[in-house]
C-alpha cells in the first residue's frame, strides 16, 4: 500500500446484492508545527511530502521568504510533529488558542488575510502557450493523479514548464497541495519566468492568492472560479483559465498568455454542458 493510503474493511452494496469486501480509502493525518519551540499551527493532511509541505505553509504565512532562513527542519511522523529553526525570531502569535487548520475549507477569511499584504505580490513575468499545451497539460495531469484515481478522495496540484509536468502532489487539503507545491518551488532555487500551476479543484480567492504568493503567472484547472478570485487575478497580473475538459476551456483573465484564434460570433458558455 503506497504512502498516504489505507487499507478499509466495508459491505459493498449492489442493487440487491451485499458482499463484504475492501476499499482503499486517502489518509488523513495531523501534523503540528513547531517554530523555535513554539507551536505554530496544526494542520490535517496526507503523510507524504511533508517537508515541502512544511516549508510551503511557512512561506505563505509570511514566516520565511527564503530557504536560508530555515537553519533546521526534522519531521517525527510516529508523533505528528514538524520541528522548525529559524534564523530569525518568528512571531507565533498574541493568542493562546491553537490554530487548527482543516482539510477542506482551510483557514478562516479572518486570520487568512492578515498575511496578505505582505506575502502576495503582482506577477511581472511574460510567456505564452498554446490552448493545445494546456489541454495536453490537463490530459497528463489526471494521468498522474494516482492516489485520486485510487480513492477518489485527494486533491491534485502540480507544476509545469516547457510543456511538460515537473512534479506533481495530492493531498486530501487542496490549500496543502498547493503548499507541497511551494515547498518544492523554495528547496529547488526559485520558479522560473514559464512555470504553470495546473489544479484539480475550483480557483477561489485563497487559491488565486497562494499562486500570486509563489511569483507564477498561470493558473490552469478543471473546475470554475470564483468572482473575488478573478477580480484578485485581474489586479495580480495573473492569467485564470478554467473549465479545461473535452478539448474546451475558458480564459477567464489576461489571455494575452494564451495563443488564442478569436471567432468573430461569441457564444456564451452553457455551464450544464461542464458537469
């Protein structure tokens, strides 16, 4: 069984059949952070890629910018815990609540924000791809969701250059796939000027904000977007394509990015032919 899979006795029903059988169900396990010897946060997520993960949260919660800034980072997966030295003091907070971070709608609005301001920043870069290299993209990224197909219960980001994916992550929090994603990006030097974000679930607000965060300027996925996420797009310089299924999608912000043949008739897009 690979890691972040489990092994679940069950009664599969049948129409009127019932038989005792075995299904693969996704992980799920909390992790909490440590910096300097104080707890940050506590987070629910798939065991897999968990100092990417780690180095990704920090990073868009605006405790550290730079790998160089982490003098020591151990992981205790029997016990649940990320231990983090940093070179600098960071700031845990006045609260003495704990912070629980979930797998499925992340943190609150609230505490997101307060780390915006300093973390997101407008995306400068310029390149262009074809309408066919994302839907190539797309096609290559449900052919490596792997742990998905097996439990149908993860989400998927991955990062792309060059036409070609470069690596790709799943975790049951759609916020920590795009942290793994993150963490990659800060170990291995940096982005580079043609790097895509492809992504299995909707482009919200927070989703918009974490790729405006790692400095990319595309953002492709399956599913829609949000309006706040859009107008965040519009403002960060970001191009927001959705909706890449069945050989159609819809560039929703700067399509200067995609190499696009516009028809003279436009047709409004009937959303039933998506589902």
């Amino acid at each position: 069984m690979s890691k972040g899979t489990k092994t679940w006795n069950m009664v599969r029903v049948d129409g009127s059949d019932a038989y005792a059988t075995t299904d693969i169900v996704a992980e799920e396990f909390p992790l909490t952070i440590m910096i300097n010897g104080q707890e940050f946060a506590t987070m629910v997520c798939t065991p897999d890629h968990l100092e990417e993960l780690v180095i990704g949260f920090l990073a868009t919660e605006g405790a550290i910018y730079t790998i160089k800034e982490i003098e020591q980072l151990s992981i205790d997966e029997e016990r649940g815990f990320a231990y983090v030295e940093t070179s600098r003091p960071i700031p845990v907070g006045e609260s003495e609540q704990k912070r629980w971070i979930g797998s499925c709608c992340g943190k609150s609005r609230a505490f997101y924000f307060q780390n915006d301001a300093k973390t997101a920043r407008t995306v400068m870069n310029q390149f262009t791809l074809s309408p066919e290299s994302c839907m190539q993209l797309m096609e290559s990224f449900h052919e490596n969701a792997h742990t998905f197909q097996r439990t149908g219960g993860v989400h998927q980001a991955a990062i792309a250059s060059d036409g070609e994916i470069e690596i790709q992550f799943s975790d049951i929090g759609r916020h920590n796939a795009l942290d793994k994603l993150y963490g990659h990006v800060i170990k291995n030097g940096g982005r580079k000027k043609n790097h895509v974000i492809i992504f299995s679930g909707r482009i919200s607000s927070e989703v918009l904000l974490k790729v405006s965060k790692m400095g990319i300027g595309c953002l492709l996925s399956k599913s829609a977007p949000t309006d706040l996420a859009l107008q965040l797009a519009e403002d960060l310089n970001i191009t927001a394509v959705g909706f890449i299924r069945g050989g159609r999608m819809n560039v929703y912000t700067h399509p200067e990015r995609i190499e696009l043949k516009e028809k003279d008739d436009t047709v409004t897009p009937n959303r039933e032919e998506f589902n």
